[in-house]
C-alpha cells in the first residue's frame, strides 16, 4: 500500500511538472538555462557602460563634438526603452526562446557594425540596432528564469541574474579602457562577437521552447507613439545649443520637433490609459507606493546615468587619464553597491525603509555635490572620495525603493510593473544624458565668453605674462621671438578653453546634485510598515 501511494505520488508529482511551464526532463536544466540567460545579461548591461571611456578616442577619430557623440549613448538606450515593453508581447506571440535567440542574433549583428563603422552616423545607427538587441534580451532573460525556477528558488535566480548586470557595470568602463588603450576603439564592440556566438549556440542547446497560449492584442497605436515621441524629444533637446544650430532654441525645426513630440506624448498616455491591453500600463501608476517609487526612479536615473557620462570625459580630455585608468575609477561603485543591497535590505526589514533611501539620497547628492569642486589639478584620491559615497548611495537606495514600489501591487500585474520600471529607468537615463550633455555645451560657451572678456590684450598684467611665456618659450623650444609671442598666446588661448570646460562640468555636476536631492522629497510620502 505504501509502495502503491509513492508511485500515486510521483505520477502526480510528473503530471504536475507537464502541465505547469517547468521542465520535468532534468532538475539541471533550469541551472544551464540561468548561465545562458546570464551570458545575454552580461552582454547587453557591458555595453551601456563600457562605450564611455571610448567617448573621447571616438570623437578624435570621427573629429565630431559632444553635441553629436552623446548620441552613441542616446541612441543605444532609447532602442532598448522602445524594445523593454515591446519584447514581452513578441515572445508571447512568437515564442521565448525564439524571440531570445533572435535578440541575442541582432545584439551581435549591431556590434559587428559598431566596430565596422567609419563615421559618427553609421555608429549610432549601428548603436540603434544593438540597443534593439539588448532591449529584448534583458527583460525575456528575468522572464524565462521567473517561469522556469519554482517559488523557493526564485530569488537565488535573479540574485545570480542581478550579478552578472553588476559585474557589467563594474568591470565595463575597466574593460573598455584596456581595449581602447591597448588595441583601438572598435574591439570595444568586436569583444561581444565571440561572446554573442557562444550565447547563440548556447541559446539552440540549451533552452526550450514556449509560448503562451493567451496572448494579447497589440497596441499599435502606443508604441508609434512612443517611438515619435522619445527620439524627437531627445532630438530637440540635443540640438537646441548644437554648434550647427545657429539660431538656437527658437529655430524653425526645434519648435517643430517639440510640438510633434508633445502630441505624441499626448496621445500616448490617452491611450495607455484607456486601452484594454495597453503597451504599458500606465494604471499602475495610480498605485501611490508603484507610482511614487516610479517618479523617483526616473528623477534618479536622470542625475545618474548623465554624471556616468561626464566622468571619464572630463577624466581623459582634461586630467590626461588613459581610458584604462579613467575606466578604473569605477570599479569600486559596483563592488561596495553589492555590499550595501543586502545591508539596506535587512535595516529595511528591522527598522524602516525610508531610513537607507534617505541616506542613500543625500549621500548620492553630496557625491555629486563634491565634483562641482573639480579642477585640472584635482587629486585621484578627490575623485574616489567621490565615487566611494556614490556606490554606498545606490547600494543604500535601490534594494528598499524595488521593494517598496511593488508591496502593493497584485501579483498577476508585476511583470507590467516590472517592464515599466526598466523603461522608464532607460528613459530617465537618455533625458539625462541628453539634458547633461545639452547643459554642458551651453555653460562652457558662456564660462568660455566671460573668461575671454577678462583678458584685455592691452593690459599691462596681459602684456607681462605675454613676455614671461614668451622668453620661457624661447628658452626652452628655441622658437624665434614673433614666433614665441604667436604660441604664448594661443597658450593663454588654450588655458581659457580648458578651464571653461571644467567649469562646465562642474555646473553640469551641480545640477545633478539638485536634480538627486529634489527626487528625494517624494520618499517621505511613501507607505512603510516596521517589520515585526
């Protein structure tokens, strides 16, 4: 009897394994298919970070400004803000591992041209298309290992899921750096070939595939809103002080590109909120914990992702860093924000919440608050003071504001939830670096015009320094005296420009000091509960 109910037992035990969406065949399996998903993580996180200390060799070789670089970061985020909602309906329709494989396909693709490309226009093309890429396989990846691991294994899953995205974001810009110093710019995209192909192969081996038998209606007419509304937005507020845009923000094609992208805007969200099935759901919104942990997240992602940016620029064009020693300095944030997660998560659980985010945002904005003092003489150790407190901040603030933003939402509605948090993370990340980028234009012309309206050639301050660097010059280079006169000049010349330049940064990183603390307010507004 007892051999009888065992068998009973195991039967039921299969039958459940066949009509559920785990694997019965091998216990293993979902273990493989974690390392799989792992390695399309690695891939599409390394190169939202590894391309910023290529910045400046990329502008040298292409001979291009900021106005029009940013926009191989731009470019690349907004194909995955696009992808991130859209992903999960295609997989449904067409298939997991289908559509992962496909993603993993057009991520490597785009890396291919990225190296390939021989001007400025070509890279951000090719960066739309990777981001397409990336876009897919990050959100299908977090889906797929929710389906296949049970309840109790879930949250190891994604915590191993959750490192191979914070190993990206430490070791990429120290990767980077290494390729560009070493070899050139273009193995910063070439590396993810061999990579995407093992993950390929991988993906054909390992992974099963599985569709859902309801699938939604799409929402056509949000996503070509969406898509109307990001890159013209974006457009506008990078070209508003570019150097080709004489007229500035009140130029004809400026206003026009506003004024369509407020329309889409607006039709976007009549749609999400009262279409059926929207594309995202917007509803969610309403939630007062989801849809206050949402605006802070975007307000965050603006100061963050924008100051990731300045960084190794202002390290390499105005310290004279290597892009491997500029890309070093970031590998303590993602090692002490590991460290901190899980401490945040148990001061949330014994105490309160709110208490790591609040000293996660007024230690992230003194970080930020430290850099407005940086000079072409700042010290590497000033530096590092500054990103230490970065990486405690976030390690400090995401744990408890993920937690917090989804206590109240039902549980069929998390994976909604969870799509539009990641997109409006990559939304808030393209506003930042446009809006920072944009800011940093116009405050090195206006530090550049006032600091050459101090000098006066006539001066007699102006004429000795003439002739202190002019016999310095003779002495030293063996120039002739008129000629000697011509370099010091353009010494003082170059002076100004780079000290105009760093003064920008400066105000760049100011405003996303104020841009953090503001985005803090909303913390007090949240609901906690102490935990017994």
């Amino acid at each position: 009897m007892k051999k009888r109910k065992t068998v009973a037992h195991r039967i039921r035990k299969v039958t459940r394994s066949r009509d559920s969406v785990f694997h019965p065949q091998s216990d293993n399996y979902k273990w493989w298919l974690l390392a799989n998903v792992m390695i399309g993580t690695f891939m599409a996180v390394l190169d939202a970070t590894i391309v910023n200390v290529g910045l400046p060799k990329i502008m040298a070789s292409f001979g291009v400004g900021l106005d029009k670089i940013e926009w191989v970061i731009t470019a690349y985020m907004l194909a995955m803000a696009v992808m991130l909602p859209t992903s999960g309906w295609l997989a449904d329709k067409f298939g997991y591992k289908r559509m992962y494989f496909l993603g993993l396909l057009v991520f490597t693709f785009g890396s291919l041209l990225c190296g390939l490309s021989g001007d400025e226009n070509t890279l951000i093309i090719a960066r739309i298309i990777q981001g397409l890429g990336a876009g897919t396989i990050q959100p299908l990846g977090m889906a797929i290992i929710s389906r296949e691991f049970p309840p109790h294994q879930r949250g190891i899953a994604l915590g191993f899921w959750a490192i191979s995205a914070a190993a990206s974001v430490s070791f990429g810009p120290l990767i980077g750096g290494y390729l560009v110093d070493n070899f050139s710019w273009p193995l910063i995209f070439y590396v993810n070939i061999p990579i995407g192909i093992i993950g390929l192969l991988a993906t054909i081996i390992i992974q099963g595939e599985y569709k859902n038998k309801r699938i939604r209606k799409f929402d056509y007419i949000g996503f070509i809103s969406v898509i109307i509304f990001l890159p013209l937005m974006l457009f506008a507020l990078t070209e508003g002080n570019a150097a080709t845009n004489s007229e500035g923000w009140s130029a004809p094609y400026i206003l026009i590109c506003f004024a369509i992208s407020i329309i889409a805007l607006a039709v976007f969200i009549t749609t999400e909120l009262t279409t059926s099935e929207p594309l995202i759901d917007l509803r969610l919104l309403r939630n007062h914990n989801f849809g206050i942990c949402m605006l802070i997240l975007l307000i965050f992602s603006i100061g963050m992702f924008g100051s990731t940016f300045l960084m190794p620029i202002y390290l390499q064009n105005s310290l004279g860093y290597t892009a491997l020693q500029a890309g070093a300095v970031f590998l303590p944030v993602g090692i002490i924000q590991g460290i901190m997660s899980p401490i945040s998560g148990i001061i949330s659980d014994k105490i309160n919440a709110k208490v790591p985010m609040i000293l996660g945002v007024v230690l992230l904005a003194l970080s930020f608050w430290v850099n407005t003092k940086l000079s072409y003489l700042t010290e590497h150790s000033y530096i590092m003071i500054s990103l230490y407190l970065r990486g405690l901040s976030l390690g400090l603030i995401f744990t408890p504001l993920t937690t917090i933003s989804l206590v109240e939402v039902p549980r069929e509605k998390l994976a909604q939830a969870s799509g539009l948090s990641n997109t409006l993370r990559q939304l808030g990340g393209s506003l930042g670096v446009a809006l920072l980028a944009t800011m940093l234009t116009s405050r090195i012309n206006y530090h550049a015009e006032m600091y050459s309206e101090s000098v006066q050639p006539h001066s007699q301050i102006y004429q000795n320094t003439i002739s202190h660097l002019s016999n310095s010059i003779q002495h030293n280079a063996g120039s002739a005296p008129a000629i000697a006169s011509k370099q010091s000049q353009v010494a003082i010349a170059s002076f100004i420009g780079k000290q105009a330049y760093i003064q920008g940064v400066d105000d760049d990183f100011m405003l996303a000091a104020i841009i953090t603390f503001i985005g803090g307010i909303p913390i007090i507004f949240l609901h906690t509960k102490k935990k017994k």
